[in-house]
C-alpha cells in the first residue's frame, strides 16, 4: 500500500510517500480502507520528533483518525463487518491507503456525512468529551471556557459544550476566527491578541476550562474560576513552567479547584474502548440530529500531506485539515 512516512525529525518536508506491506489485522482489529485521514497539530508535533508515539503503534506513519470502509475484520470481531461505514480513532498510521484500528475504537459515519466530514470527528470527540464532560465534569447551566477555538479541539469543545446546556466563551488570535466561534454557538470570542480574556470574563467568572495554552494563561485561568471550578489542559503551547509568572496556590484552596489534564494517544486499548461507547451513547446522537456542523478548513490528496501540515502550522485555518486518500478506487 501507499503511505506517507516521516522520512526523519524536521519540517513538512519530510513527508515522503512510500510503498509499504498492508498491515493484517489482530484478532480485535480491523482493516480500514482510508477515504479520507484528519490532521492534528499532535501529527505535526510527531513530525518534529517531539512526540514519539507509543511503542505498540505504527513508527513512521503518522495520522490519528481515518474514516473509511472496512476492509477485513480480526477472528474476534463481532459488531463491524466486512462492507461497514466507519470512522476510527488510532494510535497512528492514518495516512495511508489502509489503516489497523481497534474494533472497539471505531463509530459508525453519522447520518448524511461523507467520509472527509467523519474523518474529522475522532480525534477531537475523544478528547473534548474526556476533558471538558469526564475530567472538567462540565454540566448544564456552567460556563465553559475553552481556549483556541478555531482549533479542531475548539470547534468541537464550543458546540458540544452548548449542546450539552452550558454558556461558552473562548479565545482566538482573530476577528474573524471569534466570528467564526461565534458562527458555531460560542457567546462570547475574545480576540486575544486585543483583548485580555480575564479582564474581560472575570465579571462571569468560569466553572470548566480546557486548555491548550498554559504558559501565562494559567494563573489567569485559575483565577477566573469559580468555586469548585476546573482547569483541565490538554496541552501547554506557550509552555508548561511557570517561567516569570506565579500562581497563587492558596486560590486552589480558597475555591476548591481541580487541575488536571491528560493526553489521549498513551491511554490503553481498554480505556479507549470506553470512551467510544460512552461517545457513541451521549455525542452521536447530537452529531446524528444535525446540531453538530463540521468545520473543514481544507483539504489535500495524501500526496500533498506536507502541504497540509505547512498550513496547520501557519494557524491560519479554521476548523480542522483533511487529507483525501487519491489512492483509494
Ligand atoms: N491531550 C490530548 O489528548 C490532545 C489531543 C488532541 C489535541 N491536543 C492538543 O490540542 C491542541 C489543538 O489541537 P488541534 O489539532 O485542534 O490544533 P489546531 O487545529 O492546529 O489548532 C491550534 C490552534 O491553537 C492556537 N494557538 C494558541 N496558542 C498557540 C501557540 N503558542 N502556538 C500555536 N498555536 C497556538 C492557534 O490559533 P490562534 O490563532 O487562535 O492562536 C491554532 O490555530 C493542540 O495543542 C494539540 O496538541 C491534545
């Protein structure tokens, strides 16, 4: 099969494609014919050689989430079958022209989406509803804050927060990228690069926040919380030290804070599969109904993934980059 390989640490550049074996799948696997392969900014970290993937998952070729057809199922599989519409969180190896996923880790496509759209699903679905409804324990009538909002994880934390009852408010590096949030649902987007999004929330004050972020951003985060309120990151972009800013530890007494985060890709198989039922029980309903809008910034064969990737780092998109599998007949 073809594949889009790392060839070594460094730019987008060092994506190359190359002729690989079709991988078989184990007994609880499935083989995925890939239509269609999400990017995440964690593809591009890999790239770098600043996020190696687990060892149990395939070295060199990147992608996170695939939606396609199932190709083949492993000896133990009983709920896909040979024929199916699916879409599949992995651990890597999604661009490519087939993909290994868990059986437990795939979703059926939603009602009316194409492949592109439901390929832009798992990976984002997974963490949002993880961090922002398990860790952050978000419920109806809170108010949410979720930083970046135009990211993939964005777009998808505002509209599940406000399917799921809360007030959403987020941050942005634009006018237009806060329009945008605003488009999805958001109540209030704060450019942050004219705004400061304390300043300008702490007369509300916050219950849940994701964050991506970190840096100066946390003790400004922990200071809008309310009482009992949550700051979960799933990332620390503008670094994870306390570098020339403090936090004061006594307003996570004084309020009864959590702070908590996590990373998706190192959790087990076992965990994963949880995850996908409870998503498929409480997220797939809200996507089937229609309330839940894609947002595609763009989309490239497979052979342009380095083009792809160069975009991603630009931060100039809004919503989340497809890779379409040309090779796929
Ligand atoms: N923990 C997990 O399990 C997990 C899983 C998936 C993704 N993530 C993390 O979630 C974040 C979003 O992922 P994604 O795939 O949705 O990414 P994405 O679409 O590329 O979006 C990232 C956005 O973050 C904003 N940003 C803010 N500060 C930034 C900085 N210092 N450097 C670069 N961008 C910055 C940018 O928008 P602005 O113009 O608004 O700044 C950018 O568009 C990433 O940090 C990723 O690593 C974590």
């Amino acid at each position: 099969m073809k594949a889009i390989i790392i060839s070594q640490p460094g730019g987008p550049e060092v994506l190359r494609m190359e002729e690989r074996p079709t991988p078989q799948p184990a007994d609880n696997q499935v083989l995925i014919k890939v239509y269609a392969a999400g990017i995440n900014r964690p593809d591009v970290f890999q790239r770098k050689g600043n996020y190696p993937p687990p060892a149990w998952a395939p070295q060199d070729i990147p992608g996170l989430e695939v939606a396609g057809i199932i190709e083949q199922v492993g000896h133990q599989v009983t709920n896909w079958k040979k024929g199916d519409a699916v879409c599949a969180l992995l651990a890597g190896g999604g661009y490519a022209q087939y993909a290994i996923a868990q059986a437990g880790h795939c979703l059926p496509v939603p009602n009316g989406f194409d492949f592109v759209q439901a390929a832009s699903l798992p990976e984002t679905v997974f963490t949002v509803w993880h961090n922002a409804f398990q860790r952050g324990k978000l419920i109806e009538g809170e108010n949410f804050l979720v930083h970046g909002g135009t990211s993939g994880i964005g777009i998808t934390a505002i509209q599940l927060a406000k399917a799921f009852g809360a007030k959403v408010f987020t941050t942005a590096g634009s006018d237009e990228k806060c329009n945008a949030c605003l488009g999805l649902g958001a109540d209030i987007g704060i450019n942050y690069k004219t705004e400061d999004f304390e300043e300008n929330l702490k007369s509300e004050g916050v219950d849940a926040i994701l964050d991506m972020v970190g840096g100066d951003y946390i003790p400004k985060n922990i200071r809008l919380l309310r009482e009992d309120g949550r700051l979960v990151f799933i990332n620390t972009m503008k670094g994870s030290k306390l570098e020339g800013t403090e936090v004061d530890f006594g307003l996570i007494m004084k309020k009864r804070l959590t702070i908590t985060g996590s990373t998706l890709r190192n959790r087990s198989d076992e965990f994963k599969t949880e995850l996908a039922n409870e998503i498929l029980d409480n997220v797939w309903p809200v996507i089937n109904s229609g309330k839940f809008k894609t947002v595609i910034a763009a989309q490239f064969p497979m052979n342009e993934a380095s083009q792809a990737h160069a975009l991603m780092e630009t931060s100039d998109h809004i919503g989340k980059i497809i890779l379409v599998n040309e090779w796929a007949s």
